[in-house]
C-alpha cells in the first residue's frame, strides 16, 4: 500500500497538497489572507497552491505546515492517510460508553485498594 503512494504523479502530489492545505486552514477558521500572513505569503501565492496552478518551495512548506501547527509531510499525505474516517452516533456512543465502563472499574478497583 506505501509502495502505490510512493509513485504518485505531480500532478495528483499537487492536487493533495491542495486539498489538505485547504481543508486545515477551514478547519483552523483562517481566510487565505490570515494563513498567507502568518506564514509570510501573499495571499496569492496560498491561493495558487490551493487552485493547483503553482508548487512551492520546501521552506513555503515549511511556513505553511508551522502556521497550520501541523507537520510539514502532513500536507503531502494523500487525505485517506491524513483524516480518520467517520463513524456513525450509534458507533461513536458505543465506544465512548467502552472507555467509561472501563474507567469505571478501573476506579473502583482503586477504592477498593484504599478502603482499610
């Protein structure tokens, strides 16, 4: 399976820095123009990457994974990688409703090794 992300063309290299640069700025609330002036960019040139229409250098990259506070190579990662999947309510319940039963017993063990 690394072997298949390891021969990825430049072009599809470009499409997924695009898309994982645009989905973490949205998930950070930053407009083009706040993460361009964070990672000392213009605007245009963060525009460019995320339209596909330019690369960048690696210290482009770098300022832009450090503005984001995320590591650099994460931005090359194919989305697959980079984003868990999601699971539905009824799942999610379900395992939270796991890590609290085990917390449970774990805290009750622990009472009962501290009763006198």
């Amino acid at each position: 399976m690394i072997i298949s992300y390891m021969k990825v063309k430049k072009s599809e290299l470009r499409r997924i820095l695009a898309m994982n640069l645009k989905k973490q700025r949205n998930m950070l609330g930053l407009s083009q123009e706040k993460l361009a002036e964070m990672a000392s960019l213009s605007w245009q040139t963060v525009n460019s990457i995320e339209c596909q229409r330019t690369w960048l250098s690696d210290k482009t990259l770098e300022n832009l994974a450090e503005a984001l506070k995320i590591e650099a190579f994460q931005l090359l990662l194919p989305i697959e990688i980079v984003q868990p999947s999601a699971i539905s309510p009824n799942e999610a319940l379900r395992k939270l409703n796991k890590i609290k039963r085990f917390f449970d017993d774990s805290f009750n063990e622990i009472l009962n090794m501290v009763k006198p």
